[in-house]
C-alpha cells in the first residue's frame, strides 16, 4: 500500500510535469532545422497517451472530474496551442511581419529603421521574418512557460491539501 502513491507519482505525475514544461522549450529550437512543429507534436501524442491511461484507470461512473486528470487535459490544450502557433509561425515567414508583431519585438525595433518617407528606402529597410523570428520564439517560449508554471503550482498544491 505505502508503494502505490510513489509508483503513480513517478509513473504519470512526474513524466506528465516534465512533458508540459518541455513542450514550451519547442520554441528554443531553431526553426530552420525544421524540428519544431514535429517536437509540438510528439509531446502532443504523448499527453494524448496520458490522457488515455488516466481515463483508464478511472472509475466510469464518477460525480466529480479527477484534478489529475484535468491538468493532464490542460496541459494537452497547450500543446494543442503550440502546435498552432508553431504552423502559424511558419506561414508567417513566408510575408513580411504584421505590425504588431514588429511592434512586440523590440529588438527589431532597435535594429531596424522604419519610419523614413522615401517608399524605396521604406521596402529595403522594411524588417524581414528572419530579423525578429528569434525574439518573438523568445516571448512565446517566455509566456508558455510561466503558463506551465503557473498551471502546475495551482494544480499541485491543489493536490497537497
């Protein structure tokens, strides 16, 4: 009785908290290599593995929602929403970068001269995917992360009480 909490733990707990903190270390990887979106979706089908194993050992019949069981599902909706931002940062370097996104990037900002009257110049000086494509990969890592954080703190210590 006092190894089944342990083998759980070690078994699904902690494979499921290591999966949701490496699925926001995707945008690490260099896009070129074209890793990204396969590693977004390998940890995608691994949460659906768990996710599958949870609901298998829980009774059918049961009032409540296990929390477990809802952290494994919100941790497989964020890598659903990685997978998502991966395509779409991949579709996004084939045009020029929206505004906004020149905007958020404040090292492009810093590098790169857009505001000059001269239409000719404006096109040659206009920022490119690839200038500002490692510092939004920074921010969207940034942001997963503290999500994930976040996410398993609140869940964990739900657990503990």
């Amino acid at each position: 009785m006092k190894r089944r909490p342990l083998f759980y733990i070690f078994t699904i707990m902690f494979p499921v908290v290591l999966l949701l903190f490496l699925n926001s270390f995707v945008f690490l990887l260099p896009s070129q290599s074209g890793e990204q979106t396969s590693m977004a979706v390998s940890i995608l089908l691994s949460f659906q593995l768990f996710l599958s194993i949870i609901r298998d050992s829980l009774p059918e019949n049961s009032l409540t929602v296990s929390l477990f069981s809802l952290y494994v599902s919100l941790a497989n909706f964020t890598s659903v929403v990685i997978v998502i931002v991966n395509i779409l940062l991949l579709k996004m370097k084939e045009k020029p970068p929206p505004k906004w996104i020149v905007r958020m990037s404040k090292k492009a900002l810093n590098n790169v001269d857009i505001g000059n009257g001269n239409l000719e110049d404006a096109e040659q000086t206009k920022p490119k995917w690839e200038d500002i494509e490692t510092e939004f990969s920074r921010i969207c890592f940034a942001c997963f992360f503290v999500f994930s954080s976040g996410l398993t703190a609140v869940v964990l210590g739900m657990l503990t009480r």
